[in-house]
C-alpha cells in the first residue's frame, strides 16, 4: 500500500513509456511499469526512478491479451489497493503500403494498440468509478489524425483510439475521471530510429518547429493531463507535434 497516486504506464521499458514513467515519478506518483518483452528493461527504469527517490515496480505482461491483463491488473490491485492514473501508451508499427500489407501484420497492431488499451481501460475503469477519480491518458498519433503513407494499420488503430477516448470520456464524466489521448507527431525513440537518414530529413522538414521532438516532451503534456490542475479537460487529443497537424 501507499498514500500516493498509483499510475500504471504500460510499455514503459523504453522510449515514451520509460519518460512518461521517470516524469510522473518526479511528480510523486507510486508508477506501475508496464512491458512486455524486455522486463530488464523495465526494472532498470524502476531502479532510476528509485534511485532517485521515487517508488516504482515492474508488472510485464502483453497488454494485448485480455486475460492476462485482468490477471495482472487484479493483483496490483490486491496490492496497492487503486490505480488513480493509466497511461496507454504501448504500442507498435508494422508498416508497409497497403497493397502488401498482409492479416496477420494488420491484426496484431490493432491487438496491441487498440485492443490493449481497451482491455486496459476496461480492467482499472470500475474502481476509478467507485472511487470517483480517475485519469486515462491513450497515447495516440498525429497519423491516427491525418492518416500516413505505409501505416495503413497503426493509423487505424490510432484512429480507434481517438473516438475510443471520446466514448469511455462521456461515459466517465460524472465520476470526476477524464479520459484524454495524446497525439506525438515524430520522437525520437527506437520507433523512429529504424527510419533512414533521407526520410528522417524529408520528415523534419514537415515540422514547422524543424525537428524531431523528445520522449521528454510527450511526458511533459502527459504530466499535466492526469494532474489535478486538468480535471476540467476531457475527450480532448492534444498533439505534441511541433506543429505538424496544424
Ligand atoms: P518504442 O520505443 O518502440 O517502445 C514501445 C514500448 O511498448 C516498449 O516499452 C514495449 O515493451 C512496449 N510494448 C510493445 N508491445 C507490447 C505489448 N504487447 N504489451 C506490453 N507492452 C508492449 O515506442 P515509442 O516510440 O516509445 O512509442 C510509445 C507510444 O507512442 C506508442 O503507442 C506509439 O505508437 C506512440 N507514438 C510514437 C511516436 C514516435 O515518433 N516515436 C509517434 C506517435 C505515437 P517491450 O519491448 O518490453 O515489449
């Protein structure tokens, strides 16, 4: 048990998640950290926001299956008694033009991006409704908005996310719990890195700020989102761009 907020940040081992992760521990929040395939990863995460006297723990499971969630989901709860704050933030890309994209590929960036933030959501909502306070926070895309060549899928899926972050937000109003999705354009993590060097230049050159953003910025906004100060901020999709949805 713990006084403080309790988030659960799911694909934390790295990149936006690991961020998000390090920044709502600075802000005082007990941090949950969510993965999948690289616990090691995750537990060395936990260590630095340990080490630098905050609280975190490391609970792995795929956040796109529905059982295990609810297994892994029930036991934090047994544990640390709530989750106050979930960041969806685990994601992937299988990327590729339409016309070779294949079922298989399609189906699993619905399963982890969408599907997991609705098994998710559905596994932490009761309590939060029960305790009538609560913050989602779905990390989207600037591609679920304007669609991108070659991401047929994952712009789906982000897609999904949005009007799935507005429905679950007018079903949860009342109770004091806001639900808000985050729209990154590009940051520089792993998922970007596979980029080449002519299509991360071609891609900058679409952001009116000219660069890439940082982990540090998409934390920064979520930060704010599931703070006190937000709570009169719903069903909202604030792109953390640089400009390049304008
Ligand atoms: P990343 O560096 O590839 O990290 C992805 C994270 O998701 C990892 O921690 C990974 O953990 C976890 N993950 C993947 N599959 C999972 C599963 N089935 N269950 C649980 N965790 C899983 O990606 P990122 O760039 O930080 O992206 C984070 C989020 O931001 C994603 O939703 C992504 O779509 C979104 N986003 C990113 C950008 C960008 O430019 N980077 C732009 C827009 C939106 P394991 O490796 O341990 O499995």
């Amino acid at each position: 048990m713990t006084d403080k907020r309790v988030a659960l940040v799911t694909g934390a081992s790295k990149g936006i998640g690991r961020a998000i992760a390090l920044r709502l521990a600075q802000d005082g929040i007990y941090v949950v950290l969510n993965c999948s395939a690289h616990p090691k990863e995750a537990k060395a995460v936990a260590k630095e926001i340990c080490a630098a006297g905050g609280e975190a723990e490391v609970v792995p499971f795929p956040v796109d299956d529905g059982e295990k969630v609810i297994d892994a989901v029930d036991k934090i709860l047994a544990r640390l008694g709530r989750i106050d704050i979930l960041i969806n933030n685990a994601g992937i890309t299988r990327d590729g033009l339409l016309m070779t994209m294949n079922p298989t590929d399609f189906d699993k960036v619905m399963k982890v991006n969408l599907y997991g933030t609705f098994y998710c959501t559905k596994a932490v909502i009761r309590q939060m409704v029960r305790r009538r306070w609560g913050r989602i926070v779905n990390i989207a895309s600037i591609s679920g908005m304007m669609g991108n060549a070659g991401q047929a899928s994952y712009s789906a899926s982000k897609a999904g996310i949005i009007g799935f972050t507005k429905a679950v937000a007018r079903e949860v109003a009342e109770r004091n719990i806001t639900v808000n999705a985050v729209a990154p354009g590009f940051i520089d993590t792993d998922m970007t890195k596979a980029m080449s060097e002519e299509l991360r230049e071609k891609a900058a050159e679409q952001i009116p700020v000219g660069h890439f953003g940082t982990p540090e910025d998409v934390a920064r906004a979520v930060s704010f989102l599931v703070s006190e100060d937000s709570g009169y901020i719903t069903g909202q999709v604030l792109a953390v761009d640089g400009g390049m949805s304008m």
